[in-house]
C-alpha cells in the first residue's frame, strides 16, 4: 500500500493516434512512444549497438506539424470511415521525416548503409503500427499491432526501400501504407 503522502501517477491515456500530434500533452506522448518504441524495435531486431537520439523525434515532430498540417487538420476531421487515405499519408510522413532526423544512430560495421537499413527495419514497423492506431476500429493490445506491423514491415522491405528512393516517395509510401492498413487489424 502506497504511503498516504505519496502521489500515484494517472494511468497512462492510451495509444497516440496520428491525428493528435498537433495537440501539446498527446504531443509529448507521441514522441516519448516513438522513442521507446524505436527502443523496443531494436531491442526485437537485436541491434544492441544502436543509440537513440531523442532530438531525432523532436525534430521529424517538428517537422511533420510544419510540413504536413493539412494532413493532420485532415485527420482529425475525418469521419472514422474516412480515415484510411489521411492515415496512411501521414504514416508516409513519419517514415520519411524519421528517415531524414536520423534517431536511430547504427554505425553497424562502419558501412551506413548498414546503418539506414537497420534505421529503416526499425522505424517502418513505428509508422505502420502508428497508421493502424489511428484508422483502425479496432482494439488489439501495443504488443499485438506492433508484432503484425514488423511482419509486414519484413515482408515489404524492398517495396518500401524503392519508395524511399523514388522521386516521390511521400505519394509512393501514402500508396503502400493504404493497401497495408487496409488489411491490418
């Protein structure tokens, strides 16, 4: 039994959907989430000589707020049924600003590439586990969502390799992430 003057901490709010990134205390949350859940996407891929930086997620929450207000205006305006097309945007989102704020710092062998790669393994399953979150009318538990998001996120790799690389990988990724979240729980 806790003592008497001891303050018991609220549980926690449950998970951020993507379309409350703009709002301040859900804001916070998100990226405290991304950062362990980029921790525990490591942890899974048993890339132990990765680092994280938390400025990487202030800084693709920086950017997807600035970059992709109208997404995020767009989100949370939309009807539940409406969900899936500003969903699956906004994961593309985060998968490219994360990308581009490098958090997840591999200097795996020295090779970068080795590096962007375990990068990609890690933060691919975060943003379609983020989009299923947020479109999806169902309820499963964190650990559910997110071993589904790295199954697919496996089975995917190149197809979303070759929509980073393209000219367009915003529209390219938006694509992909449709067709995945229509399917996932």
């Amino acid at each position: 039994m806790p003592e008497p003057t001891a303050v018991t901490p609220p549980a926690a709010p449950g998970p951020v959907r993507l379309s409350e990134l703009a709002c301040g205390q859900r804001a916070r949350l998100f990226r405290r989430d991304l950062y362990q859940g980029a921790k525990e996407m490591l942890r899974r891929r048993g890339v132990g000589e990765a680092r994280i930086h938390e400025t990487g997620s202030l800084i693709a929450h920086a950017a997807i707020r600035r970059k992709h207000a109208g997404l995020l205006r767009q989100l949370r305006q939309s009807k539940a049924e409406q969900m899936l097309e500003p969903a699956a945007a906004l994961c593309a989102a985060l998968l490219v600003e994360t990308m581009a704020s490098a958090p997840i710092g591999t200097e795996a062998a020295g090779d970068p590439h080795d590096g962007r790669d375990a990068s990609l393994r890690c933060l691919a399953p975060l943003a379609i586990a983020y989009g299923v979150v947020t479109a999806s009318p169902f309820e499963a538990s964190d650990a559910q969502i997110l071993e589904e998001a790295l199954l697919v996120a496996d089975a995917r790799h190149d197809v979303i390799i070759r929509a980073l690389a393209s000219e367009q990988p915003m529209e390219q990724l938006q694509k992909i992430f449709a067709a995945l979240l229509k399917h996932l729980p």
